[in-house]
C-alpha cells in the first residue's frame, strides 16, 4: 500500500516507532514533537453536545473518505491546477494529522481521529475556500464528536483531537502562504496577440516565430496561470530531473507527421458530425474524475484511516505535481495550438472545445491523468481495466476534439507515468 511519502529512505532495521514514522512520512508537518510540545498536555475534557441524528452520524463513518468528498466538491470553481493544489493541502492535512496523532498516543494522550480530522478539514477547507467558511465550521461541529456519540472516544480525547488538527492545519496553511501559487508578479510570456476580429486593431509585436504560441480564438484570453510551473510541491524535495522532453522543431518530418495525423483526425471528425449545429462533447474536468475514482476505489475497498489518507495523498500529490510539471513545460517551450495552423488555410474551422489559453506542449491533462493512474494501478491492481479506461478517454480527448497535437499528448505520457513512478517507488512504506 502507498503511503504519502514521495522522498526515498532506506528500509530500517527495527520496527518504526511513531516518531520514526512520522519524520519519514509526513508530507508538510517536519517536526511533529515540536507541534504537540506547544500544545497544552493537561486539557479539560469537552461537553459533549446532544447527539446528532443516525443520519447525520452516518455521514462520517469514513470521515477521512467524507472530507476528501467535501474537498472535491469545494473546489468546483477553483482551476485545475488550484483545484488539485487545494486537495494535495488537505489529504496531507488528515495524512499528516493521522501520524501525529499516532505520536501524542505514544506519548500518552488519548486523541480522537474524528475530532482531528474534522478541525484538520475543515481549517484548510475554510481558508481556501473563504466563503464556505460557515458551511464547513457547521459540518465539524457534527464530524468532531461522532466518536463520542458512538463510545470510540471521551471529551478529553476530543479535546486534544481539536488541538491537534488546529496545529496540523496552521503548518499546512503556513506552507500553502509560501509555496509560490499566489504570483505577486507577472510571469507571462511575451506572445504575439493576433487581432481580434470582434474589436479591430492592429496584432501586438513581436511577430511570431513558426511553431510558436499565439493567444487563440475566439475569447484571446491571456497566458493562464504562467507561474504555476514554479509551485512549490507537497511531498518532494526537488523535482529537477523530472521535465519533460522538448519538442521536436516545427519544421521537422516528426512535426510535420503529427500536423498530418492531427488533421486526419479532425477530418475524420467533421465527416461523422451532421446537422447544422451538433452538439459537441462536454469538456471534463480531470480533477474531478480522478478524484471520482479514487472515491471509488477506496470505498469499495473499504481503506479508512491511515490507508486511505495514504492513497490520497499520493493521488493528489500526484495530480498536484503533474500540473506543476506540464505548466513548466508548456511556458518554457511555447508551442503554438492546432488551431492557429488550421485556421490558417480554413479560417472557418473551430474545435470542439475552445482551446485553453496555454501553449500546447505537453498536455497538462495527459500528464495528470497518467500520473494517477499509475499510482491508483499500484494501489488497486484488480481495477487496472477501469482505470486504464479512464486514462485512455481524458488522454485521446485533447487530440479528438481539436485542443492538442498528438505529440502534446505523448509527452504528458511520458511526463505523467515518470512522476507517477517517482511516487510509488519512493511512496512505499518500507
């Protein structure tokens, strides 16, 4: 089974103790003994409030499974690359949470899990998301004493529950603060912006290069997210070796072979579309059909605790870190979209999605997409049918509806699966 630690160590040679584990294992809290010394060792016990209905009570039976739920679900509004970012920070919040709260038992305090994860949670997801700060403070008032209602745990457990995912959620806000996501200045390109029909005027300087990125039709929105490539990870140390392959050169046989086969494709899709106006396909959103998936799998496997904060950890990490990666590469390398070069000899041709305001080169949705499926292939073998499908539909989709060259595609591959390795082998607990 994975576990969230994507940084390579050695097998020990006795048993772990929850200290070892935790300084091991944990993705953003360093120093676990130093976080409960600043806590207060003899905390009065909580009242508990009247129990809330079986229902309700219900709805956290897996509370690590129910927030991560209630995570994907906050992040509808976010972009993917925010989305995925956002819960990275909270499954190493429960993961990291979980540890130490392994340690404070060692160290003779009784810790209730479901008050931990609940205060843990709902923390991160109330700063992150700021104007559902209410609606997730409301759901922990429920979630923090299930444990008590159900006999696991006393007042004093939950007291020191609460506690501790207070200081586990100001250590994940406090890197959040510092991991470069929030760009104070502007790391956009300079890129030739072609005029738009709608408004007039003259295109910008400078004048591109062949094969390189231009804003696009129809909206000619600016570079998305350009700074994101320099995002600060959660989970690894360095990340230097893992790029992607640059591109072959425009004017390339190679190059040229994927212009081809791209425009064999959508030739071979405007043959099969009829009607004046067919409806086109709606685009997905990665983020949360991985995230569907993992939902899945770990329900059906029924993991709780550690083992499931462990495989979302590394699915996240592994989705968070993917578009670190692909938006590197697509700002360093500026690769112009398929549509600027279709348009160029059939001005009325449009994909099926509009084209992302990106570059094109590596396909940040082939990357993410290979990335979890090699770690959820890892964790669950027996499902790599139904993973390997879901692989397939959000990787062809990029080329089969106009956004992507084929090579885009092969690179997030490559991109995405090296990652993903990088996460099972140095993600496994020895």
């Amino acid at each position: 089974m994975l576990s969230g630690v994507f940084l390579p160590g050695g097998a020990p040679s006795a048993p772990p103790t929850p200290a070892d584990i935790l300084a091991t294992q944990a993705l953003i809290v360093s120093d676990g003994a130093a976080l409960l010394d600043r806590l207060v060792r003899s905390r009065a016990p909580l009242m508990s409030p009247d129990p809330a209905p079986a229902a309700a009570q219900a709805a956290w039976a897996n509370p690590v499974v129910a927030w991560m739920q209630r995570g994907t679900q906050a992040v509808t509004p976010q972009t993917h690359p925010e989305a995925a970012r956002t819960l990275a920070s909270l499954a190493a919040g429960l993961h990291d949470g979980l540890l130490v709260a392994d340690l404070a038992r060692a160290n003779g305090m009784a810790v209730s899990d479901d008050a931990l994860l609940a205060t843990t949670a709902s923390m991160i997801l109330a700063a992150q998301t700021p104007l559902q700060q209410a609606h997730y403070q409301a759901l922990a008032q429920t979630a923090i004493w299930v444990g008590v209602w159900q006999e696991r745990s006393d007042g004093t457990a939950v007291a020191n529950g609460i506690a501790i995912g207070q200081a586990v959620a100001t250590d994940v806000l406090a890197f959040l603060a510092d991991d470069r996501a929030v760009s104070a200045a502007s790391n956009a390109p300079v890129v030739f912006r072609p005029v738009d029909p709608a408004h007039g005027g003259a295109p910008t300087l400078p004048e591109p290069e062949p094969g390189a990125w231009q804003l696009t039709p129809p909206r000619y929105l600016p570079p998305a997210l350009p700074h994101w490539g320099a995002v600060r990870p959660i989970g690894f140390v360095h990340l230097d070796d893992l790029n992607v392959v640059g591109p072959p050169a425009w004017e390339s046989h190679r190059f040229a072979q994927a212009r081809d086969m791209f425009a064999q494709i959508q030739a071979d899709r405007a043959a099969v579309l009829t009607g004046d106006a067919p409806t086109l396909p709606v685009q997905p959103d990665p983020v949360a059909l991985w995230m569907q998936q993992t939902h899945d799998l770990i329900t059906q496997a029924d993991l709780r605790g550690h083992a499931a904060a462990q495989v979302y950890a590394a699915t996240t990490a592994a989705l968070h870190t993917g578009f670190i990666l692909a938006y590197r590469g697509t700002y360093d390398h500026l690769v112009v979209r398929p549509i600027t070069w279709m348009q160029q000899t059939d001005p009325a041709w449009t994909p099926a999605w509009e084209t992302p305001p990106t570059p094109s080169y590596p396909c940040a949705v082939s990357t993410v997409s290979a990335a979890a499926a090699t770690v959820l292939i890892d964790a669950f073998p027996e499902a790599t049918d139904a993973i390997g499908t879901q692989y397939r539909f959000l990787r062809d989709a990029g080329v089969d509806t106009g956004v992507h060259w084929p090579i885009d595609i092969d690179a997030g591959d490559g991109l995405g699966e090296a990652l993903g390795r990088r996460i099972v082998r140095q993600g496994r607990i020895p």
